[in-house]
C-alpha cells in the first residue's frame, strides 16, 4: 500500500556510543517535514495529578542535615508532592488517566493500548499497567509497563507514535506515573530532597490537538550506575544484608547527572529542530523533565531561549521522574498557554542513561 502523505521518519543507523559523543549525521528526515499533512501521530488530551500532601523543605530540616535556603538555591525545590498511604503507583495512573480520557472526550472502550511509563512500580511483577487496566475496566486491552525513568514518558510516547503509523494500534494511553517518595532514602540528603510523586498521562490518536512531528530516542548503558536502585533485582536479591544496607532506595552522582542532562538535553534539543529544518528561536515551549531548575536554567541558556520559554515546573513538586513532562505540558495546558501552531519540544535526560525528545506542534 501506498500513501500520498509524507511521514517524518527517523532512522539512526549509527548509534552513538555516548550521551558526550554525539551519535552522527544519520538523521533522515522528510524534506518536507513540517508541513507534513500527517504527522507520526497526534495527543488528543491529557491530564495529571499531582497528590495534596506535601513534603516542604522545613519538614525536611526536622530529619535531616540540611536547609530550605540550600535545597531552593541548588535545586529550586520547595517541597514535594507526597501520596496518601493507601494509594500506591497505580492509582496515581488512574486518577491522571481518567483526567486524560474525559480532556480526550473518547470513551475508554476506544483505547486499544495502555502504557504506564514508571520505575516505581506497584510490585516487580506483574506490571503495573496490567494494574491500571484493571482499576479502569478496560479488560483485555494490552498493558504493559515500560522502566526508562526520566525519559520513560518520551520513549512511551515514541511506541505509542510507531503503533500508530504502523495501524497496528489506534488510541494508546500514555501514564507516566512515579511513588517515588517510597523509594526515598531519607538518610540521604543528596538524593531524597530531590524526588516527589505524581502522574500525568496523554491519549495519543491519528487526530488530535497536539501533533507529533519528530521523535528520537537514545541510551548510553556505560552509565547505567549513574542514577540506580541497586537492590530488589536479580542482582541483589532482597536479603537482611540490602535491607540494612539500604540497597532499595534511589542512589545518584548528583555532579555527574547533572553535567550529563545538561549537556544531553541541549544536544537532543538541537537535533530534534535541525531535523524539522527549523532553529532554536522556533521553539514556543521548551518542556524538559524536571530534575533540577538549574539544570533546566542551564539548558535554555545554551539553546538561547528566553527564560518565559523555557517551563520550570518543579518548585512545589520536586522530581517526579517518568511523570514530571507529562505532568508539566498538563500544567501549561491548562493554564492557556498552548496557542495553535506553537512548537513544543518535551526532552528528558535521566538513568539509564537515556534520553528522549519530541517536537509537538499545537494544531491551528
Ligand atoms: O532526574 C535525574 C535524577 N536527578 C539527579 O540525579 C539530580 C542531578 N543532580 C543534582 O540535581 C545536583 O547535583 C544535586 C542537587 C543532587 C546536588 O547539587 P550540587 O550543587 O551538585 O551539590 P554537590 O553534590 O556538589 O554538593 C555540594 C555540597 C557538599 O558538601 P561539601 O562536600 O562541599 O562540604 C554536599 O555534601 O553540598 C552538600 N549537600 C547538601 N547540603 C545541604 C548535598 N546535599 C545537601 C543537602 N543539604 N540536601
């Protein structure tokens, strides 16, 4: 079969071997990509939500070595969203992919796949997103979860779009969803400051609002100790030795991660509006994954964006790892701020490491 509408494609025969060095020139994209009449895909509504108990700096002072002034000016977080003690990761799931479908208006009967992007989730097996169709009563539809972290949003988006334009699927639910405060050693003070719980989740369809241009994603296992949760898996079996030793919460080289998504998510960023033949000042919304203000602060300042362009969105949520895009593009959203023909660029950076990035334009 054939089609008169040009698709963007991206082929990447030449993976590079590091987030440092760039993967080549092997970007092939539709001459006309931009003004492609049918895009990868399209988001047709989306939705979050976000937990009301918080977890602020001050509460944080009272367990730990550290103060508000230090974890505002390093990290600009002020406190973190925390969820109830009944609910685990998969009713987060729910609660932002009920808001998704009603902004979608599509009946859930219509979804014929779901994807929970999460490295929280409600148990090792089974998934998560199995979990989640259930709590939504959507019987035999296919789930499945997908453990990309940061950039699990953006690598579940990217299946979604595949299955999409290759017919395969029609309407995919994408949740990133994330209880990352029960992964939280607070005896750590580098890492637990950082991270807070939540959801945001898309309907992705062949129409919608926002359509999906250009997706690309990469990985880099050489730094796969970077950011881990080094016990509960085959490697490190749950034993009294990784209890004491704390081998289950969230470790990190803070330095390292952060040199690395700077230098990652202005690289991806670049590749991303290169490849749709646009520039930089293109860019209406940059929406990078939360991990850090000044991370973000550090991205838009290499691309040359304007700080009103570039969304900063952790202050009272703290890092919410696979949600925190999803959770973010929901926040603008719902304030306005999207107009018809902005571009939009969602790029994450996390373990791995992997990194993800899309091009969205609002539809006119
Ligand atoms: O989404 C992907 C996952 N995200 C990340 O991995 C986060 C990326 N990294 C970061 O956001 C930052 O590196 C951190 C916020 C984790 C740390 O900020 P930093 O500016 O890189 O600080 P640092 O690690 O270089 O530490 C500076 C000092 C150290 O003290 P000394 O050695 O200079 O005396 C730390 O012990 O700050 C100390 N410190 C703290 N002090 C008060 C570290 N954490 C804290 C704390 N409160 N919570």
């Amino acid at each position: 079969m054939t089609s008169t509408n040009p698709v963007l494609i991206i082929l990447r025969p030449n993976r590079g071997d590091s987030p440092r060095e760039p993967p080549g020139a092997s970007l092939l994209t539709h001459p006309d990509a931009l003004s492609a009449r049918r895009p990868l895909c399209s988001i047709r509504g989306m939705g979050r939500h976000l937990p009301e108990r918080q977890l602020t700096n001050a509460d944080l002072e009272k367990i730990m070595d550290t103060s508000d002034e230090w974890i505002v000016q390093r990290t600009g977080i002020r406190s973190r969203r925390v969820l109830p003690d009944d609910w685990i990761t998969s009713d987060l799931a729910v609660a932002s992919a009920e808001a998704a479908l009603q902004d979608a208006a599509i009946d859930r009967s219509e979804i014929d796949l779901l994807i929970v992007a999460t490295v929280t989730p409600d148990h090792l097996c089974p998934s998560t997103a199995c979990v989640v169709q259930r709590k939504l009563g959507m019987a035999g539809v296919p789930a499945l979860d997908i453990s990309v972290a940061c950039s699990g949003f953006g690598y579940a988006l990217s299946l979604a779009a595949g299955m999409i334009a290759s017919g395969l699927h029609r309407n995919v639910l994408v949740i990133g969803a994330e209880a990352m405060t029960r992964f939280m050693n607070y005896e750590d003070r580098t890492s637990s400051i950082l991270f807070g719980d939540g959801a945001g989740a898309v309907v992705v369809s062949p129409e919608g609002r926002f359509d999906v241009l250009y997706t690309d994603n990469g990985a880099d296992g050489a730094l796969a100790e970077m950011i881990e949760i080094p016990g509960g898996g085959a490697r490190e079996p749950a034993s009294d030795k990784t209890l004491a030793d704390r081998r289950h919460f969230v470790t990190l080289r803070g330095r390292e991660v952060f040199k690395t998504a700077v230098r990652q998510m202005s690289l991806s960023t670049r590749q991303a509006v290169e490849a749709l033949g646009l520039t930089t000042d293109d860019i209406d919304w940059l929406i990078p994954h939360q991990a850090n203000a000044r991370i973000i602060e550090a991205v838009g300042e290499n691309l040359g964006l304007p700080s009103e362009k570039v969304v900063i969105d952790i202050g009272d949520k703290g890092n919410t790892t696979a949600a925190s895009i999803p959770i973010a593009m929901t926040g603008v959203y719902e304030a306005g701020g999207f107009l018809p023909g902005q571009i939009i660029v969602l790029v994450g950076f996390g373990a791995g490491a992997a990194w993800s990035c899309q091009v969205v334009r609002v539809r006119g």
